[in-house]
C-alpha cells in the first residue's frame, strides 16, 4: 500500500536501465514503496534504497544507518575544486559562516564513495538536523563560495541574493530509492513515474505522476564525427546532435526564394547507431555537391513537458558557417572555399599585450575615410579604416584588439545595432556586417579584415557569448534539456540575466565551444578569446577549452570575464591558463582619482593583484573602462547627471591619473575605444542598442589631442626597452617594489627594480590624487643617490621631449607632488 503522506516529486535516470525516484520525505515504511514507469510496473525486487552517492550529488549531505551526517561534495567533471590544491570547508549556520574557513575541525577530506571521488565531512547528526532547516555551503581556504548546482533540490536563495543550501531533517536520503530495468528506456519516449498498487493481480496507479527526465549519463553523450553541412566532392553529408529526437528532417533549396514553395519535400535523416561512436548524431548523405546552397532542419520529438519539441520552428545548424540572417537559413560551404586564415602573424606574448576593446561599427562608422553606409556597418568599412594612414589605434600604439561579439547574433534587421551579446550560431560571422549575406561575403570580408589588423601590428581576440543564446534559441529547439541549465521544477537558469544559460558541462556542448574557437582561429586567424561570463562555463570546461585550444595554437590569449550573477571565479582560475578581466581594478581606480581610495590597496593593484586573483602578472587585465556601463569620462565627471561629454579641467586632470596608473600597473592594460580622447555617451548607462551614442566621435580625438598624446606616450613607454620593469612575465622578486607612503594621504611614490634585480635601470612613481600639493617622505632610498642620478620623463600633462631626458634633476628626501598629479623618473645608475 502506498501511505497517503508521501508525495513522488522528482524521477530521473542514472542509464538507460537505473534511475532514481524522489519522495517528499524519507520512507519509514516496513516494506519498501512500489512505483510504475507508465505501462511497466517495478517489480520490487527491482527497488532498492539510492546509494549515498544519489543523496550527495543531489542534496550535498546524507545520513548514514549509524545516525551520522555526512556531507558531500563530488569531484566529478563538473568540480570546480582541485583536492590536490585547494582545501575546502564545511560552512553554515551551524559554525557562523565565515569562521569555519581555516579550521580543521571543519575541513572536509578526499574519500570514495561508491566508487566516485569526493570531498566528506562526517559528524553526529543531532546538531544540523533541527527544525526549520540550516543553511550550509561548502568554501575553499581562500574564501571562495562554491555556489551548489541550479538543479539542486534543497536550495533556498536569501535577502542578499546568496544561493545555499538547506538541511531538511525529512530528506537525509532515504527518501530516494533506484530501480533497475531489464530492456533499456528510448530517450525519444516520454515517460511517467507513478505510485503503483498490486492488487489480485491488477495494478492499479493513482495519484499524480512526475516525468522521467534523463540524468548526468545522458549529458555525457558524445560524439567525435564531423557535424554540420560536409561537403566531400560530389557529395554533401548532414549531421545533427540531437539525442533526444523522433526525426530530423532536413529542407534545401538552391535560391532564397523557394524557401517557402509549396512543393519543398523534406529530406529525413537517420538516427546513427550508439555503437559506432555517433551517439545522438541525426545523418543524411546527398549525392550533390551543395556549395552555396541554403538549408535548414525541423527536429521532432515530444511535444509536452519541459523538454518538449517545437517542429513548426525552422532550427539554424549549430555548424552552419554561414547564414542569411538570426533564423537561418544557413549556408553550405565547401571548406575548400572557405580557406585558412592569416598564418603570418605572430601573437605578443600575453605580457607584452596593450588591448583596447572596441566594437566594429563604432570604429568604422564616422572613420574619416570614404566608405559607402553599407560598408561602414561591417567588416568591409572597418578594413578600409584600418588600412588608411590615419587609422587612430594603429597611431595610439595598441598592439592587440578586443572586438565585440561578431558571431551571428539575434538582430532584427541589417540596419539595427547591436552589441552583439545574444549569440545564434557560433560558427557563422554576423550576417549583417556583410555587404552580401546570401553570397557569405562575410566569411572573405572577416579574413581580410584580421589580415589588415595583423597587417599593423595588431593582434585581434574575440569576445565570445557561450553562455547563453539569443533569440530565436534553435539549440533550445535541438533539445532544451541537453544543451540548458534548468532547476528541479524544469525552469530555465537565468544566472546570465538574458534568459537561458546553457549547459557547458553537458560533452556536446563543451565540444561545440571548442570547435567554434578551433574554426575562428583556423579560417580566421584570431589570435585569441574573451569569455563572455566565464563564470557560468565553469572552471573545469575552461581548462578543457584551454587544452584544446593551446594543442592548435600554443600562444593563444585566453581571457575570462571571471563572474556572473551567481559568484566570481578569478581565484579559481589562478592555477589555469586564463587571465581575468579585474573588476575590482575598475572599481577602486575611480574611486582613487577622487581621492577615495587606500594607498595600500593601490598598492596592491600596482603589484598585479598578486595571491588571491593573480598568480602570474598577464593574469590580469587592468581597465577603467569597458562597452558595460557609462563610459570612464561619465563615470568620473563632476557635471550633473553623469554626462562627461564637456569634460571639466578636473575631468581630464583625473583621466591622466587614471592613464598613468594603468599602465604603470603590472598586468595586462586595456582601454576603451575612445577612451583616450574622453569618449561620452552623454552619461547613458546601457548603450547596446544606441548606434548614434556608441560611434566613435574622431573630432574629439583633436579637440582633447593633449590627452590623446598622453595615452600615446604611456604607451609608448610601456612598450619600450624600459618599459620592460613593467611588462612582467613571472611575479618580481619581494625587493622589486619599494613603496613610501604619506600618513592620512591616498598619495605615495614607489619605486620599480628598487633591489636592482633586473638590471641597473629604476623607475620612480609618485602620484597625487588629492586637491591639495603634497610631499611624499622618500628618505634616502631616492634622494640619497645624489643628484644628476634621477632624470624626470613624464609628469601629469605630457611626457617631456628627449632632449629633456638628458636634463637631471635632484629629488629630494620630501618628494614635492603638485594637486592632481603625478610625476615619472628614471635612475640608470
């Protein structure tokens, strides 16, 4: 009989042949409980409690038969912790939160449990299984929070917008029971899971089901066989990942428009064998060379329930590597045609690297050369900049670019702007940056547009979305449960804050990120990435992107945007071979211009966040400024509502502060376009559909030339033989940095090679945020070199001639710093 009390809440499978079913609270009953999976009833010999693993992986903690609690937490492909590395804590409101971290009693230790590795903690249960519930959540040593999986049952979610979990003294485990089968399940098959009765021999099933839904075997599912639109001669293959389809049905025609005559007929591909290696893989070979043409696929499935298929929805390949436009069709391309990339250029070592990020219309929209407006709105126009004399990056000295996202995105027209963060296909260059989509001139124009960049000495990287996808979703369309986060109910995780976020761990997933970068640096030449909201792909996939990547091209950038709206991984990523753009540089340089902000965590900045966020300088890119948010001039500005556009003296004294800090900071340093000539957007916070604010005004650059020259010369300098002291490899040794601090100041001087370990040649740096001259107390650590030892190359306004760096003069024991300045010196000696 099945006790009134107990309610079915979840169900899932572990194969094709076991799963888990979840009750709303743990079974006491002398018998075990009896289910049915639609038609098929559970015999009960095929009903066992779950293992703890079951318990662990889905709740964080189990009980065991002796009263014990134990808490868990696996170390499988989707871990973000390294046991070898990291130590990592038991913390709750058991033991006040923060004060667990760093003590034994707390620590969790490496173990097997049913034959998987995992971190353990165990203790008498009495403690945490109260009522109303703890809250617990598992943190390393270095007070990094491992946020718990979007799909775990037991989170709770508090005022501060915190994700934990929750111990419930209902559900310790033994609520969850495994049944085996005898003929394995078909994916394709919607199935229920219900209470069942034997009674004289009939079954009776009553009360509400919950859906079967597949488990963590099924994200696993992979595949190695080519997929996409494969031409070979006279013959064109179609492949499609879609594990969980009925049909897939693929439509050609030869012209746009036939797309929708009457007569198209569908072309049915066949479901590849598991046991070739093709699991999932959907397939079809037509003798037919189909360069050119236009395709797309309709995917068929259930048509209920979370994970439900959409067949009146045309769905763009995931491979295609070119389209007409957001909802397909793509284009067949012959990789004969396609070609190879740039193969000329060599990338700047990652420490040599000065980016400035930039948006491709926004560059070439006002450029000053002759381009028609269909041009200026892609890569044709953006060439022809670039390779014009006065191309201003090329002559403020940036040897790298950051382009925004150009992957096709979810536009709605050629003429729309956008930034280009809501992704529809990974392989195909945006339509609308093409002078002629249909024909995927795309694909030439973007070639040569990285070839004229490398051309000047300039390296390109990427900004990639794979973190989620824009609208329409065709890989929702493919399958919604292997390809996107979702929670216990089935709702879609929106930790990106654009609606969906996409299931990186899931192997198809993870291997369609990688071949989306492996083709962009093969066909075009890309020299590297910034990943959009890395923190969503988790660390484990980006050290697999990382290897593969590296295994193509060994001195590839690879740069993580290291948060989301669920945590922040910059910690974790230190032991990887990713760099992090540092937000909290960001934050605290406009803070310190106004006079707001620590000496010492200045310091610490100077230093390239070293410990915590970066375990090598190159792991942080530095920048005041980036496409989100008000640009650095609107930000810091003293007009009234954020508008820097009429810059004040103070305005443009503080941006030569900020200039000058960032590029005497150790760490990659990164700019906005525009930046050095005070770009404003009139104090608008959220520009990605404002074309007219975004394009980049050139007159500005000679109406704030003094400014303009000033980033130049920073970055000149830092690109120079000396230079070098600040374009550090490897951490410095202790003695490298001297610093001197004035008491009740944020002003300070430091000195660079101060123990001389890196040859004779010292830098001195002093600066002066307050509104008020200042001296800052260097004793004879400076002045007691004499005089005729130091000779001053840059202050606040401008760098000083050459013939000047033959002028000395003597610093004294009190260094003298104006308001609102700062001043740059060399010793040689």
């Amino acid at each position: 009989m099945v006790p009134s009390a107990h309610r079915i809440v979840r169900a899932w499978l572990e194969s094709l042949t076991s799963g888990v079913v979840e009750l709303d609270h743990d079974w006491t009953g002398a018998e075990g409980p009896r289910f049915s999976l639609g038609e098929q009833c559970l015999a009960p010999s095929a009903l066992a409690p779950a293992p703890p693993l079951a318990a662990g992986r889905a709740y964080g903690y189990f009980l065991n038969a002796a009263g014990q609690l134990t808490f868990v937490l696996p170390l499988g492909h989707d871990s973000n912790v390294d046991p070898a590395r990291d130590t990592v804590y038991v913390a709750g409101d058991f033991n006040d939160w923060q004060v667990a971290i760093g003590q034994e009693e707390w620590q969790m230790h490496a173990a097997e449990l049913d034959g998987e590795p995992v971190l353990l903690w165990t203790g008498e249960a009495a403690r945490f299984l109260v009522a109303g519930g703890l809250r617990f959540k598992f943190v390393t040593g270095e007070h990094q929070w491992l946020v718990p999986r979007g799909d775990a049952p037991n989170l709770v979610r508090d005022d501060m917008g915190n994700t934990n979990r929750v111990l419930d003294p209902h559900r310790t485990g033994w609520h969850l029971w495994q049944f085996t089968l005898t003929v394995p399940l078909d994916l394709a098959e919607a199935r229920m899971v219900m209470w069942a009765e034997i009674a004289g021999g009939t079954r009776a099933a009553f009360m509400a089901g919950v859906p079967l839904v597949p488990g963590r075997f099924f994200y696993e599912l992979k595949s190695d066989l080519p997929l996409g639109a494969i031409v070979r001669g006279n013959e064109t293959v179609f492949r499609l990942f879609a594990p969980r389809a009925r049909g897939v049905a693929l439509f050609i025609v030869r012209e746009l428009a036939r797309q929708e005559a009457p007569e198209l007929v569908p072309f049915p591909l066949a479901r590849r064998s598991d046991a070739d290696g093709a699991a999932g893989v959907w397939e079809i070979a037509l003798n037919q060379n189909l360069h050119g043409w236009f395709y797309w696929y309709i995917v068929d499935g259930v048509r209920e329930g979370a994970g439900k298929f959409v067949p009146e929805v045309r769905v763009l390949d995931p491979y295609a590597l070119a389209t007409v436009g957001r909802e397909g069709p793509g284009i067949v391309l012959d990789q004969m045609w396609v070609g190879q990339g740039d193969r000329n250029f060599r990338t700047p070592a990652w420490h040599d690297l000065i980016i400035a990020e930039a948006h491709v219309r926004d560059l070439a929209a006002h450029a000053p050369v002759k381009a028609t407006a269909e041009e200026r709105r892609g890569f044709a126009g953006l060439k022809k900049w670039v390779e014009s004399p006065e191309f201003h990056l090329h002559g403020l000295g940036v040897n790298c670019v950051e382009l925004q996202p150009l992957h096709e995105f979810d536009n709605a027209t050629t003429e729309e702007y956008h930034w280009g963060y809501m992704t529809n296909n990974f392989f195909a260059p945006e339509s609308s940056y093409s002078l002629a989509p249909e024909k995927a001139s795309g694909v030439r124009e973007l070639q040569e547009l990285i070839a004229a960049f490398h051309a000047r000495g300039i390296a390109v990287i990427l900004d990639v979305v794979f973190n989620h996808v824009g609208l329409p979703a065709h890989l929702l369309l493919i399958d919604r449960i292997y390809y996107f986060e979702q929670d216990a109910s089935g709702t879609l995780s929106n930790w990106s804050g654009c609606g969906n976020d996409l299931r990186a761990r899931s192997a198809m997933a993870k291997r369609l990120i990688i071949d989306s970068c492996l083709h962009f640096i093969e066909v075009y030449g890309i020299d590297g990435f910034r990943f959009d909201l890395a923190e969503l792909l988790g660390v484990e996939v980006l050290r697999d992107v990382e290897v593969a990547l590296k295994r193509a091209k060994p001195d590839v950038v690879l740069i993580a945007e290291p948060w989301s709206f669920r945590g922040h991984i910059a910690g974790a990523l230190r032991d990887t071979g990713w760099a992090s753009w540092n937000d909290g540089y960001r934050d605290f340089l406009r803070d310190y211009v106004r006079a707001a902000g620590a000496p010492e965590r200045m310091e610490y900045f100077l230093r390239g966040s070293p410990w915590y966020f970066a375990k090598w300088p190159a792991q942080t890119v530095n920048y005041t400024e980036s496409h989100d948010d008000r640009t650095w001039i609107d930000m810091i500005t003293e007009n009234p509502n954020n508008d820097g556009y009429a810059p004040t003296p103070t305005d443009r004294h503080r941006t030569h502060l900020m200039a000058a800090l960032l590029f005497m900071s150790l760490g990659i340093p990164m700019i906005a376009a525009g930046q050095d000539f005070l770009r404003s957007k009139h104090g608008v916070n959220n520009t990605y559909l404002r074309g007219d604010l975004n394009a980049l005004d050139y007159r500005r650059l000679y109406r704030f030339l003094g400014t303009h020259a000033y980033f130049a010369d920073w970055i000149a300098f830092r690109r120079s033989e000396l230079g070098r002291l600040l374009r550090q490899q490897s951490r410095p040794s202790e003695g490298f940095f001297q610093f001197f601090h004035l008491p009740g100041s944020p002003a300070f001087a430091v000195i660079y090679n101060a123990d001389q370990s890196q040859g004779p040649a010292r830098l001195l740096f002093a600066i002066n945020p307050t509104g008020r001259e200042v001296t800052i107390p260097v004793g004879e650590a400076v002045a007691g070199s004499g005089p005729g030892v130091w000779k001053q190359l840059a202050d606040h306004e401008r760098f000083f001639s050459s013939d000047r760096h033959g002028v000395t003069e003597p610093v004294e024991p009190d260094l003298y710093v104006s308001a609102l300045g700062c001043g740059l010196w060399l010793s040689a000696e």
